[in-house]
C-alpha cells in the first residue's frame, strides 16, 4: 500500500480520472476499445503498485505516467507483430544515377502556408492526423507516434521496437511522407475548398 500520509483513493480513480485517461489514452491509439483496455490495465497497474507511488507527483500525473508505459507496450507489441521491409522502393525518389534519393520533380510535397501551419492546432487538424495514423503500416505508425507524439527520444525508440536508428530514420522519413499526402488529400485541400466557400 502507499504510505498511510498520502490521500490516495482507487475506489475513486474512475470518476476522478477516468475521462481523462481516456481521452489521452484514444489520443494516442485513435480506437475506442484499445483505449479503454489500456486505461483498465493503467487502474490495475497502479492497484498492484500503489507501495511504488511516493506522492512527488499528482495521483493523476502517476496514472498517466503508467499509461504512457502501456502505450508503448501497445506499439512494442504491435510493431512487432507486423515486421516491415522498411527498403521498398518508393515511386517518389529517383532509384538511380547522380540524383538517387532525391525527388522526382512532380512527386515533391507542396509548400504548406503560413496560414495552414497556424490551423495546424486545431481539433480537426488533429482528428485527421490521427485518421491518418491509422492508414500507415503498424511499424510506420508505432514509431511516430513514440518518436514524435509522446516525444520518447529517438535511441528509447529503437530499443522498445529493436530497429537500428537508421531504420527508426527511413521508417519515420516515409511515415511523414506517407501523413503529408494523406493530410493534404484529408485536410489542407478541404481547408481551402472552405476557405474559398
């Protein structure tokens, strides 16, 4: 148990956190259901280790912390389950010659503007991002959102899903590639048709 000095109180986890453990949770894995498994096992967790929690931080902050760790164990074990030739070529860069790796002149990214980056904090633009999120390879997936959503650095990364950190760069490089298209097909497009309404 924790120490007798500190107001803890898992009967009221639930109400208390609950909601908001959620949220985060959803945030992160964008489905109801894994969402509402991994906030059951951060209460469990926590009831296990209750004697660990020494009251330095906030109840909730604890909690979150435990759920920040299932959340990497979800991607871990998702990552995975899905191994992934991350070598494939891809149809944007050109495969040989002087310029290999560079872009092939009508496969480059658009330029965002100003006006699009500021909106980019938006609720939609995040709904999106994370609809989008849900379209990339498990792998793909699993290390963007470790490397750039909870910002875990990037050697934490390669050993919680056992890449190289040349894999973790080529796997996150072709992530962005893959959300940028997705999110000006999803969101800057229909941003502008809006705008234009």
């Amino acid at each position: 148990m924790a120490p007798a000095n500190l107001n803890i109180d898992p009967d009221k986890w639930v109400n208390d956190y609950g909601d908001k453990l959620y949220a985060y949770a959803y945030s992160r894995v964008g489905t109801a259901e894994i969402a509402e498994d991994l906030v059951q096992e951060t209460f469990l967790s926590g009831l296990k280790s209750l004697d660990k929690f020494k009251g330095s931080s906030s109840e909730y902050t604890w909690l979150v912390s435990i759920l920040k760790h299932k959340i990497i164990d979800h991607y871990r074990q998702k990552a995975t389950r899905s191994a992934l030739n991350v070598d494939s070529e891809d149809a944007r860069f050109k495969q040989s010659g002087f310029m290999a790796g560079g872009w092939i002149k009508d496969k480059a990214p658009k330029s965002w503007s100003n006006d699009t980056v500021t909106s980019m904090e938006s609720e939609e633009f995040m709904r999106i991002l994370y609809f989008c999120i849900k379209y990339l390879p498990d792998k793909w997936a699993s290390c963007f959102i470790l490397r750039v959503i909870e910002e875990m650095p990037g050697q934490d990364v390669c050993k919680e899903l056992d890449i190289t950190s040349s894999n973790l760069w080529t796997i996150l490089h072709r992530a962005r590639l893959q959300l940028r298209d997705c999110l000006e097909t999803n969101w800057f497009s229909n941003a502008v048709k809006n705008r234009l309404k």
